[in-house]
C-alpha cells in the first residue's frame, strides 16, 4: 500500500483565489494545491478562447519566413516540405502541406521512411536540388541539421527551419530558423510540439493576407489622472514598444517631448478621436495637431455595447486585464479591443480561415499529446479546441475515418482516449518505416483511400504492439542486469533483435519498471540507433551533448532523445556511458499513490464532482488527473470480477443521497482479505464516465483503499 499525502495550504489564499476568479471552493482548493495561483497560470485552466495563445509574431524570424514563403508562390518556385516519422512530424507535414497547397504553390512533401535516420538527408537535399527545387522547409527537425542545411546553400536552396527540439550550440546557417527552444527566439513559451510551430507559421501567413500585416500602428490615449500621454507601438498585433510621457509644468509644448520622433511614420489610432484630439490640445495648446484615426465607430460593429463607453469604462472589463497582475489601465485595454476587434474582422472577412484553423488544431491536439507536451499555458488552448471541434462532430478527414474504425464515433472524446488510442495507432505507422500511411490518412482527398489507410494503420499497430512483447521479453534480463553496472542510475539495453520502431516504447517502460532513464540501442545496416527516455528531472540531452563527438547525429527533449552512431564505435559508447552514468544527478522519488489534490466528504460525493474533473481536461505531461480522497464511507456491496481468474474487483459505496460504482483493476483480492462489505473504507480514487451502449455513468477509479480508522 502506498503512502498517501496531501499537501497542506492556506485557507486564506484559497478564499482569495475563489473570490477573485468565481471559482468554487474545491477547485480553487485544488488550484492552489497544485501551486496554480498566478493570474495567467490560472487563465489556461478557466478560459479556451484562441484570443488568449501567443501571438505567431513573437517569433523574432516569423516575418522572414512569411515572407520567403510569399516570395515562392510569387515566383512559382518549388517548395518541398521535410518532416519526421512520428504523430508531431506528421501533423506538421500536413498543416503546412494543407497551408501551402491551397495558396497553389508547387509543394511536396518527405518524410524519412523504413531505415532512414531522423532528420533532413544529404540525398533529399540533393534530390530535390536536382529537381530543380528552390525552398525546403523542415518541420518538426532541421535544428540540428548543420551539414545538410550548409549543402543546401551550397546547391542553391533556401532552408526554412520550423522545430521545437533543443537547439545545439551551434545553430545550421544559413537559414531562417523558427523554433521556440532556440536562445533568441522571441517566444515567450519553450514548451509547444512540432506542429504547434508549424500552427504558428501557418497562422502569420494567414495574417499576411489582412492589410494589418507589416502595418506600424501606434495606439494613443491621454490618461488625465496623471496628465500622460500613453502610447504602444504595435507591428502584426504585437507591441513592440511602450512610450508613457508625461506632462508636467516644464513642459511647454509638444517639441519638448520624447512624441514627435515617436510617433513619426505612424498610424495612429484613437478610441474616440475628438474627445482625444481636445485633451491633447489641453496639454499643448491649440497647434498641436495629431492625425488620428478612430477606430471605435468600426469596432462598435462588432461590439455594439461598446458604441458609447469611453476607455476609462473598459478597462476593467477586458479578459485579459482580469488575469494581470497588475491593475488594468486604460492603454492596455485599448490594445486588448484592438487585437480582439482585429481578429473578429478577419474571421469576418476571411471565413475559410477560420474552417482550416479548426481542422489544423485538431491535429495540434494530437500533437501536444503524442510528443507529451506539459499541458500547461497554450498547450490547453490547442487541446481544449481540438477537443471541442471533434466532440461536435466536425472530425477533419482521415481522423473521421480512423476513428469511426477504432469505434470512437459518437463517444465522448476526452485527452486519454486521444493519447492512448488514436495516437498510439498513428504513431504505429511510423515506428514501422511507414509514415507516409499516417500522412496519406490526412491528406488525401479519397474517402475510399482514407477508409483503406486507416485499416492498414490498425493492422500495423497490432504488429507495433507484438513487437513491443517481444523486445520486453528478450530484453528483460539484459535491463535489469545493466542498472549496477551504470551506477544505479540508468538502465541500457543493446540488442539488434530490437526493431527500432519500438525502442522508444522499450526505453519507455523500462523507465516506468525502474524508475531511472533509460537507454535502448539496436543496430539497422551498420549503425547504432538508440533511444533515451528519462524520469526524475534529468535532461537526456544534456547527457548526450556529452558524447557528441561519437554520434552521427543526436537531439531531442530534455525527457526523450535519439541518436545514433557506427557500430563500429560500440565499445567505446558502452565504456563512455559507464563513466558519464556516475555523474547522473536523478530527483527524489517517493513509494506514494499521488499527491492528493482535494479530500471529498461524503456529502459532496456526487456526480456533480465530474464538472470539477473536466475542468481540469486536457489532462497529460505536468497536469495528471486530478486524484481525491474519501473517508469513513460505507462498501455496500462488492464482488470480484474478470474473465477466468477474477483479478479486478468491483464494488459499491453508500454515500448517503447518491451510491457510486466503483472500480479497482487487478485488486481483486483485496475483497476480504483489506475490508469487507458493510466495512467504513477510506480510498482515494479518480473519477470518470463508464460509457456503455452509448449511456454514460458516473463511476470511481479506486487508486488505493484501506480500512477506515474511525470505526
């Protein structure tokens, strides 16, 4: 039995939280349990409105690549996209793919198929040179890519970089390189998947299409309290500068201050022009003359409450200001109406853009959760929308028709049901050499073909999950025994019988079984091919950036890495990693059942509880589900259960107006042997829906139980 804690916390922030974001005591309980206490930490978990994600301009090198890109449908140039063999090298294929092909560029796509090494390739760099190619953008790779990136320039080709790995010391040059882990990327949040960068890209090239694009813009208010001039400059919806002057007795005109050299060569926009242009004539007499463009008349058409309030009146009523730590003020309200009238405009103006952002999040969704993104800050924006647009029945192709073959049409789709069931069949395709199934899903415009490649896409998971029994069988003893040899700090496992598809997978569970990282290598033609999976804080890239003089390529996630070398050097990678193993610095790990987010009384024990639970969806990598405690609670019935050997056990508990089921997997025996019916039982537990025929029942997934001390 393991140990149960719950953290202690204060009662008085707890009150403070649920006062200021109208939350319920339970929720904000478990906000702040789980250190979600700031106001834009805790945005993520209340709001799902895509005017709340980071701007795609954040991105210092976003209109370099907008650009090159429009200069290639200009030029009717070739345009080849290069991806990777997993779920997030996939999505971002086919976002940018869709993208692209529907503006009539000449766009193609690679993705590295059987035994190809990760990453752009020498050969499609050449290939594509030869086939008289002029652009290649990579997708979900490229950031480590130096050799093959310098050949392309050397061939005449651009490279366009859109990655989400940890960047090397050395950046490829030349090339425009948009990845939110790179040192001066601009971004303000690491953490996205391949495709949500692709998503970023695809998002500013939409935008290119609005005639705000490149447009400098300077948003003008004067705040009368302190006599100021307010200014913030803004470039694609972004600012890039903020300008307060103020006005004080020895000022004596407008030259005197920093606006004139400010404001030059601007567009500048008033929220209500005239009351504006009177009070700016207050401050610096009737020859100061400002050529102001209002734009509240316009956005009234939108907004229609807005017709007749001043800034002063809506300050305090923008979302955004709500989640700020600081005081809403009148500039920055005005600039939150300003990006939220724009987009409105655009999705006005441009209707179909708003069709494919809805297709394409869904796969974002997909991605987060394939490439175990923390779902945290925009992550939840990605998925929470992926999930809406898929629970209303408007599924993108390819994933309507694997999913109706998996028999999840009609069913309530939740994050789970997306990572363990239609990503793990995805990513079968390619772990088995063949991507381009997964690719096909998505891209073609058959029905028929879709129907087809999403049977083959089963069948090919079914073969996935064969292999994975087998390399666990072979590989078991070798694990096990590899541990004291690497300082107890990590597991290896060398094997040729390994298929390198699953090695990932392998290096995955020996990680769950051992609880330290783990490394898995297999040999394809002459060269090492290895996985590293890691636990308790350790950063794998590190470790390899170690022995990067020995690999022919390496990179990845501070949890999940890859990389590969010459078999040849298969001694000296053993002995090196023996040596690197005893500097392993690995956190502290604990025998507990989770850490409680909130203890239940009996009274609130009812399906009202489930409102709570989803929401906290999407659950994943930094938000695991949420775990509550009972106590004292009556079993009412009980039995054990299961085909053959009853292992699982199910039972009733009697909390006084409502009765739950509740279930605990492969705990049969604890029926008699812990408690008894009729016995007070304290357990922590999840809850979920048990969906049967199509009819949905509240039901608790027991976690641990014991009996209860209060008899």
């Amino acid at each position: 039995m393991s140990e149960w804690f719950k953290k202690q916390i204060s009662k008085t922030q707890v009150e403070s939280v649920s006062k200021k974001y109208s939350l319920d005591p339970i929720t904000a309980s478990i906000m702040v349990r789980r250190g979600i206490t700031g106001g834009r930490d805790i945005l993520y978990y209340i709001e799902d409105d895509l005017r709340f994600q980071h701007s795609p301009f954040m991105f210092a090198a976003m209109e370099d690549a907008v650009d090159r890109i429009l200069d290639a449908k200009e030029e009717n140039e070739k345009v080849l996209i290069f991806g990777d063999r997993d779920v997030d090298g996939v999505t971002s294929t086919t976002v940018l793919y869709d993208c692209l092909s529907s503006m009539g560029i000449d766009v193609s796509y690679k993705l590295p198929g059987g035994d190809d090494a990760y990453g752009l390739s020498m050969q499609a760099v050449e290939e594509f040179a030869a086939n008289y190619g002029s652009l290649i953008i990579t997708v979900d790779c490229g950031i480590s890519n130096n050799a093959e990136i310098a050949k392309a320039a050397e061939l005449g080709l651009d490279v366009i970089v859109v990655d989400h790995h940890n960047a090397p010391e050395t950046l490829p040059s030349p090339a425009i390189i948009i990845d939110p882990k790179t040192e001066n990327s601009g971004y303000p949040f690491p953490d996205i998947s391949g495709c949500a960068v692709v998503y970023k890209l695809v998002s500013a090239i939409r935008f290119s299409q609005s005639s705000w694009y490149k447009q400098d813009v300077t948003l003008l208010n004067v705040n009368k309290e302190n006599s100021a001039v307010e200014c913030v400059k803004v470039r694609n919806l972004v600012p890039v500068s903020r300008l307060t002057q103020t006005i004080d007795q020895n000022t004596a005109s407008l030259s005197d201050t920093n606006l004139p050299s400010y404001l030059q060569g601007q567009l500048l926009l008033a929220w209500d022009a005239k009351t504006l242009s009177q009070d700016l004539q207050s401050l610096f007499g009737d020859g100061a003359q400002f050529n102001l463009v209002d734009i509240r008349e316009e956005a009234a058409k939108l907004f229609p409450k807005f017709a007749s309030m001043t800034l002063t009146q809506l300050k305090g009523m923008s979302k955004m200001a709500k989640y700020g730590d600081h005081e809403p003020t009148e500039i920055g309200g005005f600039y939150n109406i300003f990006v939220t009238w724009v987009q409105k405009s655009l999705a006005k103006d441009f209707p179909s853009f708003a069709q494919a952002e809805e297709k394409d999040l869904q796969l974002v969704a997909l991605a987060a959760l394939a490439d175990i993104m923390p779902m945290k800050n925009e992550n939840r924006i990605f998925v929470k929308n992926g999930l809406k647009s898929i629970n209303s029945g408007r599924i993108r192709p390819g994933l309507r028709e694997l999913m109706a073959e998996l028999n999840l049409t009609g069913k309530r789709i939740n994050s789970i049901d997306l990572s363990w069931v239609v990503v793990a069949h995805l990513n079968a395709a390619g772990r088995l050499g063949q991507p381009e199934l997964a690719a096909k899903l998505f891209i073609t415009d058959s029905q028929n073909e879709r129907l087809e490649t999403a049977k083959q896409i089963i069948e090919l998971n079914a073969e996935r999950k064969q292999l994975c029994v087998d390399a666990w069988n072979y590989a078991g003893i070798q694990a096990k025994a590899s541990i004291p040899l690497h300082s107890n700090k990590l597991c290896v496992v060398i094997d040729e019988r390994i298929n390198r598809g699953v090695s990932g997978i392998l290096a995955g569970r020996l990680v769950s079984t051992y609880n330290v990282p783990a490394m898995t290598v297999t040999i394809v033609d002459g060269i090492a091919i290895g996985s590293m999976r890691s636990c308790r804080d350790y950063d794998v890239t590190q470790f390899l950036n170690k022995m990067d003089d020995l690999f022919i390529n390496h990179g990845g996630h501070n949890f999940a890495a890859g990389f590969s070398f010459k078999r040849e050097r298969l001694a000296e990678f053993e002995e090196r990693i023996k040596t690197l193993s005893s500097e392993i610095k690995l956190g502290d790990t604990k025998d507990t059942g989770g850490d409680i987010d909130a203890e239940i009384p009996a009274q609130y024990l009812t399906p009202a509880l489930l409102d709570i639970s989803d929401r906290f969806e999407p659950y994943g990598e930094e938000n695991p589900q949420l775990l509550f405690m009972a106590k004292n609670i009556r079993v009412a019935s009980g039995q054990r259960m299961g085909k053959g050997e009853k292992m699982h056990l199910k039972i009733t508990v009697d909390c006084g107006k409502y009765k739950w089921p509740c279930i605990f997997w492969n705990e049969g025996e604890r029926l008699g042997r812990d408690f008894n019916v009729g016995d007070r039982v304290d357990f922590i537990f999840r809850v979920e829906r048990n969906v049967f025929n199509r009819i949905e029942t509240p039901q608790i997934n027991l976690v641990d139980i014991k009996k209860s001390d209060n008899l």
